[in-house]
C-alpha cells in the first residue's frame, strides 16, 4: 500500500527550530564547515536538547493516536546531512515519529517545502521565512532564546 498524505497538515520545521542547536550554529555561521560537521559527529550520539518548538511538535503529533495519521512533521534544514543523523537519532531518543526531512548544506531550503506538500513551516531563520512567505507558503519564525 502506498503512503498518502492525502488529509495530512504537513509542518516543516528546521532542526533549530525543533532541537537546541545554538552552540553548533555559531560554529555553522562561522562559515567552517569542516568543524561543524565535525562537531556534529562527534555528538551524533548525544540526543540535542528540545529547542523552543519542540513541545508544539509533541502535541501536533499527538493528534496522531488513533486510527490514521493527521499530522506529519518534516525537518527542513540548513544543516548538512551528517547533522541530520543527529537530528534524526534525536528524534528518536525522545519518541518522535519524524521519517522525512531535507539537508540543504546552508542553501536556503524554502525550495523544498511545495515538493514536501508543506502547508506550514516554522524555522529560526527570518529569510528562510521571509522566501517561504514569497513563495505562498505559509511560515513563521520561532526564537530559539524564547
């Protein structure tokens, strides 16, 4: 049987968004990709802490207890597919049912969120918002210090 989304609110949201990724971010704006990714591996075994939206990812799937999937949540990143490992294994760790996501490798990601059937997208990045917005998708900014 094919996966359908068909009835689904699909709510990307970049790893910063959902995990508390500051500290590695400071790094990754630096414009050292070598130490970021190599931070990220070191880590990739140590669960990231909930970031400001996380709680909100919580109860968005919690609409999902009972007979068909109401929600689906998709990371939407910055970040390179080494820390996407992380950020999927931190998931995991904490019981969220996140399977899909997109790394960009620090291209602005707003290109992904049609293909991705995004009806909402949440980041900490204003210009990720601002180009989700001009591109008539729905998006805000979250504060990671909120």
């Amino acid at each position: 049987m094919s996966v359908t989304l068909a009835g689904q609110l699909v709510v990307a949201i970049s790893s910063r968004a959902l995990f508390d990724f500051e500290e590695e971010n400071k790094l990754f704006e630096s414009g050292d990709d070598r130490d970021y990714m190599r931070l990220q591996l070191q880590r990739v075994d140590a669960p990231a802490q909930p970031g400001v939206a996380f709680s909100l990812v919580q109860k968005l799937l919690a609409f999902n207890r009972g007979d068909a999937p109401r929600v689906e949540v998709v990371i939407l990143s910055r970040n390179d597919p080494v820390s996407g490992m992380r950020v999927f294994r931190s998931a995991q760790h904490y019981g969220l049912p996140i399977q899909r996501g997109v790394f960009t490798r620090g291209a602005s990601p707003w290109r992904y969120l049609k293909p991705l059937h995004a009806h909402l997208f949440l980041s900490a990045n204003a210009e990720d918002v601002r180009s989700a917005l001009g591109a008539g998708v729905p998006a805000a900014r979250v504060l990671p210090h909120s």
